[in-house]
C-alpha cells in the first residue's frame, strides 16, 4: 500500500468554526508533514513530525494546530481561520532514514475553503 | 523563501513533442528531486538525481544536474496529453532537517 489517503476532500467553513483535516499512511513512514498550497504556487511547508514527534513548525499561525496520534495518523486542527487560509492542505509522508533525503508521498489533499 | 526557481512558468506543446524545463537553486545540495502535480490533486515523485549523478534516465524523463551552476533540467520526450500537469523542482535544505522546498514550478499543456 502505497497510499496517503485524507479526508475530507473539499471542507467549507466559517470563520468561527472548528474543524479537522485528517491524514493515514499505512507504509511505515515515520515522518508526516502538512503542506499549504495556494492556487498557481508551489507547496509551502507548515509541520513536519519525525517519529510522531513535532520536528518543524515553519512559524505557522496557532490558529492551525497539528496532532501526531500515532504513526500512520496526522491531523491538523482548524479554529478561527481567516478566508486567506483557504488553499489546497496537502498531507505527505516519508520513510525518515536518518542521514538521507527521502521522497515524499503525497495524499491527493483538502480543499480548504474559509467564508 | 524559495530554494529553487524554475522556467519557463508555463509551456504549451503539441503532443508528440519534447518538453523541456529547468530549475535553478541556491544553496549545496545531496540531491533534487522532480515532482508532478495533476491540477488540484497531491504530488508524485518523478525522479531524484543526487549531487554526484550528472544525468538520470526513467522512461521518457530525462533529468540532467549541473552542480557547479546550481541548475537541473527535467526533459519529457514523445510528450502525451495526459503529461498535462505542473511540474515542480525541489531541493531538500539540509540545515534544516532535510525538509524540501519547492520551485515555483512550470505548467505544462500537452494538446492533442
């Protein structure tokens, strides 16, 4: 299984409301990160957990608040967003060899958007 | 801020051509890797060369790397429509846990 799968698909939310992008590897990754991407851009990173442990937070909003439950879940938390938050959320995973650049899977992403 | 920056932006073929686009970086790299991105959907990995590699062949992609200019070429030959995606370079940063940051990527248009 060489799948990273997320749900949901499209998301639509107001700007008081809670909600949660989910992510699932079932390919022994031990790394998982969340991306942002805008439309006609290049990915941005936001989080990276390396052995369910948060590695990186690329100076993201706390109003995005990522969970690492176990190894194959990731989730990201959604409270307060504002519309320019609406993007594409893209989930990938990675094997985490120390000491070598791994390839990253990609799940097929949310479409986030923010009334 | 971005690691690599790609050209052209976009690129519009005839199918059956050959497309050709090229990614610039700054900072020492172990390797680049190319990825495809069908529009709206996640990345998939195309290739990776690393730093001692000057060319790598898998099917109808061809990626070259020129180290001492800090620039890679992703090369699609026989193009078809369904090669009709944006293609991005990335670069992994190793000061900062071997995260890749991503080109700006070229979108391709292969017509039928």
């Amino acid at each position: 299984d060489t799948e990273v799968t997320q749900t949901p698909k499209h998301l639509v939310m107001g700007m008081t409301n809670k909600k949660s992008l989910k992510c699932e590897q079932h390919m022994g990754h031990r790394a998982m990160y969340w991306y942002k991407q805008k439309a006609k851009k290049p990915p941005e990173l936001m989080f990276v957990y390396s052995y369910e442990k948060l590695s990186i937070n690329e100076s993201v909003p706390s109003r995005f608040s990522p969970e690492c439950p176990n190894s194959s879940l990731l989730n990201l938390h959604l409270h307060a967003l504002q519309p320019e938050d609406s993007a594409l959320y893209l989930c990938a995973s990675s094997q985490d060899v120390p000491g070598r650049t791994d390839t990253q899977y990609f799940g097929p992403g949310t479409r986030l958007t923010v009334l | 801020s971005q690691q690599g920056e790609e050209d052209p932006q976009a690129l519009s073929i005839q199918e059956g051509e050959n497309a050709t686009m090229n990614c610039s970086y700054k900072t020492s790299i172990n390797n680049l890797q190319w990825y495809r991105q069908n529009s709206g959907r996640g990345l998939v990995h195309l290739i990776l060369i690393r730093s001692n590699e000057r060319e790598k062949h898998s099917g109808r992609l061809r990626v070259t790397l020129d180290t001492s200019k800090k620039s890679s070429s992703l090369l699609i030959t026989a193009s078809r429509a369904a090669d009709t995606a944006s293609y991005f370079c990335a670069t992994p940063i190793k000061a900062a846990g071997n995260k890749l940051t991503f080109g700006g990527g070229t979108r391709v248009l292969v017509k039928p």
